[in-house]
C-alpha cells in the first residue's frame, strides 16, 4: 500500500515505505545539555582532577597521565598487523592529496587599488587544533586521518588528539592512525572531558583554538557549548544517508548502500528516491531480506524502521528537486547520468556519483574527507576541509602621502555622516598633514 504525500516543495511524492518517527530533535535533549554544562563547569574549577575522575566514571580509565608516551607509542604500533599499517599510509596519503589540493586552491594575494594604497589577504592557520577520535561501539580511526591530516596539510603546528579506550582495551589501530597522521600529542581519554580539557585546558593539556571530530550526543553538545571560546568544525548530528535512483539502478546495490550507513546508529536515517515504484520495491524487500542476519541490525534494523523513507517522484529532475529538500550529509546518485547531479543538486554534504562509488568509500578511504553537515546544516556549509582550519586575515598599507589625503578627505565626510567625530578626524589629521591645510577643530600644525 502507497501513501499520498506532499512535501513542503513543489514536488508530489507517493511513498513506499514512511519513516515511524517524523520529527528528528534539532538540539541536544534537555538531560544532555544539562549533564555536558556540570562536567565543563567542574573541568573548568578542579582541571585535571575533575578529568581524571569523569574518566573513572564513564570509562573506568585513571592512569597518572592521559598522554601517551614514547614507550607506550611503541608497544601499540608493535601490536598492530602490517597490513592495517600499509592500508593506513595509503589511506592517509589519499586524504593528504585531497587536503593539499584544496590548499593549493587558496592563494595570498595583495593588490594596489590607488598609486600606493595596498590591500592583501593571507590565509593563516590555527595555532592548535584538537581532534577528537571517537571509540563507542566502532573503532572509528578513519576520522584521525580527516582531522589530523587535514590540520597538518591547513599549518596548524600542534595537534592534540583524543580516543578514549573501547571497553577497557586501548585501540591500538585508531592510535597508529593518529600518530601516523601527524598528531603531536595523542591522549587516551573521551567524552565530554577529552573535549572540554583540549578547549579548557588543564594543568597537563595545553588548550587548542579549535576543536574537530565526530562524537556521540555528548560530545556533540560539549562542542556546542563550548563554541565561540573554541572554533569547531561542525554542530554534528546522526549520520545521514540519501539515494537518488532511476530504473537503471541495481536495488541490491540500493539496498545494501542504505544499510551500510543505516547501521551508524539507530537514528540515522537512510532514504530513497527514485522514479521507479518497482525498483524502490525491490530495495524494500531486499532490506527486509538483508536485516535479518546483518551483524549491526541492532542499528541498522531501528534506523530503517523509524527513519528510512521510500519516495516515488515522476521524474528525475523532480528527484532532485526533492533531494535539495532534504539537504543530507550523504547522496549517492545511481542513475543513467549522474553527473547532472552536479549541474542540478545544491544542498548535500558531499556527492557520491554513480554505481562506481559509494558513501563507504568516503567514510573509509577515497580521500574526501568524511565530517560532513547533517541536520540541514548543507543549506549553509560545506564539510570539514582543510580551509576550516586557516583564517583568512585581510591588511592593508599606504605608502602614497595624496592617496592617503584623498582617503581622509573620504573617511571624514563618511564617517561625519555615520556621527563618528573621532573616525573622521583620523581622517583629517591626514588630509591636512599631507596636504599642508588646517584642521577646523584644532590649532595644531603638522612639521612637513
């Protein structure tokens, strides 16, 4: 049985398959925010005592020092297989390669708009940057090489890089990916306190000027508040999969792409639209078929069920007229053209084109870097790239004595009209040095 539905566009929709939940939470739920504001509140007042203890309680880990040493760096690495270190390298040097494009694509510039009057730009980079490699259920050590690599490639020249250990066990993986990464200090802790002890600061942790890197609700909501003391590179919510597909798509393939983000948490939602009723049939049976024995169906199951959608729109312009509606971290278009998605689409995280690709290659290995907007947030900004970790500083400098005379003949009549006596008159002072007149509000002479 379908469901006539139509969206807040312009596009009807019929709908194979309707999300069980429909409204997702845009903020943090009440007992998050409150929990997150009494950790930061107290690592603010006791430092690395409040740290050490948070770490007790959440992940029952209090060693003397969170910081891994040169000793401990050493029995990781010699713990972990030499092809995890190989795939590593060359998914690092992917990352890199990204990352030093992107950079190279920013230039310094300066120009000379009058005889003597010069105008730059300099993009310089932060001083520290901390990044935050989540543990929990998955070993995440791809986001190492997003946030570190990225940094390193930006100039930022100390990295501080947090993961906190998964049930008890130190990741040995995610710690060589971060140290393969470049990390200049790696600290084994999580949570809210690995987040507020690299802004905060503690007695042992320096703070950073900017914090990147997934987490849970927590450490999304202590990167919300934390923000504006701290830069962040994105206000992160669940994973978010998108797929448009015409009848040229394999449903299989369909089917198992949803999934393969679907199993992130049990409220990522993963939606289809396409303009075959057969073809998004076809991917709902095979789901069913799928979740039944799929290892991370304790996710993938719930987030299917009560946020996965099917949509059958007419046409494919109509398709991705919807798609910008949604605004998704993740689309993947599996089409006969999907490069029109290019020419069409506008509101996405990152684009993922063709049967060729997949959003698990970004997630993992491709190069593109993998913190990307969610919750809308693809209306407004684009995904962790190495220009989010540079800052772009204007100067200016005038060494020609008539362009300055002209400019403070311009900023006084300017500014009088905005009633800024004092702006205008560090305009006047100008004119009347370099041009050997009088200023009306004082007697005073300049020595030419």
């Amino acid at each position: 049985m379908t469901v006539e539905v139509t969206p807040l566009s312009a596009v009807s929709s019929r709908m194979l398959k309707t999300p069980a939940q429909q409204n997702a939470t845009r903020g943090s739920a009440p007992e998050v925010r409150a929990a997150v504001e009494q950790v930061i509140a107290d690592i603010r007042v006791r430092g690395d005592e409040a740290v050490r203890e948070y770490s007790e309680k959440f992940d029952k880990y209090s060693p003397d020092s969170f910081l891994v040493t040169d000793e401990q760096l050493a029995e990781i690495l010699a713990r972990v297989p030499q092809q995890v270190i190989d795939d590593i390298v060359f998914v690092q040097e992917q990352v890199k390669l990204m990352a030093q494009k992107q950079l190279e694509s920013l230039s310094d510039f300066e120009i000379e708009t009058l005889p003597g009057v010069l105008l730059g730009q300099k993009n310089v980079p932060v001083e520290a940057a901390g990044a935050y490699i989540p543990g929990g259920k998955y070993p995440l050590l791809a986001s190492a090489h997003m946030t570190i690599i990225t940094a390193k490639v930006a100039g930022v020249k100390r990295v501080a890089a947090c993961t906190p250990l998964i049930q008890g066990e130190v990741p040995d993986a995610t710690v060589a990916a971060m140290h393969l990464a470049g990390a200049d200090e790696i600290y084994l802790l999580g949570g809210i306190q690995a987040v507020a002890a690299m802004a905060i600061g503690t007695e042992t942790i320096k703070p950073v000027n900017m914090l990147a890197g997934p987490g849970n609700a927590f450490v999304a909501e202590a990167k919300r508040q934390l923000f504006g003391e701290v830069g962040i590179d994105l206000f992160a919510g669940p994973t978010e999969v998108l797929i448009v597909a015409d009848e040229h798509a394999d449903p299989f393939i369909v089917a198992v792409d949803l999934l393969s983000q679907a199993e992130h948490g049990p409220d990522s939602p993963a939606v289809l639209i396409t303009t075959s009723a057969e073809l998004g049939q076809r991917v709902i049976e095979h789901i069913d078929t799928l979740l039944v024995d799929m290892p991370t169906r304790d996710y993938a199951a719930p987030a299917w069920r009560d946020w996965g959608a099917v949509h059958v729109v007419d046409s494919i312009d109509d398709a991705y007229v919807l798609a910008d509606e949604y605004a998704y971290e993740h689309v993947q278009i599996l089409t006969a053209e999907p490069r029109l998605a290019l020419e069409r689409m506008h509101n996405y995280g990152a684009l993922f084109l063709g049967e060729g690709t997949c959003v698990s290659y970004g997630d993992k290995v491709i190069g593109t870097n993998h913190v990307l907007p969610t919750r809308g947030a693809s209306r407004y900004t684009g995904g962790l790239w190495v220009g989010k970790y540079l800052r772009t500083v204007t100067y200016q400098e005038v060494t020609n004595t008539e362009s300055s005379a002209f400019f403070g003949e311009l900023c006084g009549r300017a500014a009088r009209v905005e009633r800024f006596e004092g702006h205008a008159r560090s305009g006047d002072v100008r004119a009347a040095k370099y041009r050997g007149t009088e200023l009306p509000w004082s007697t005073h002479t300049f020595d030419n």
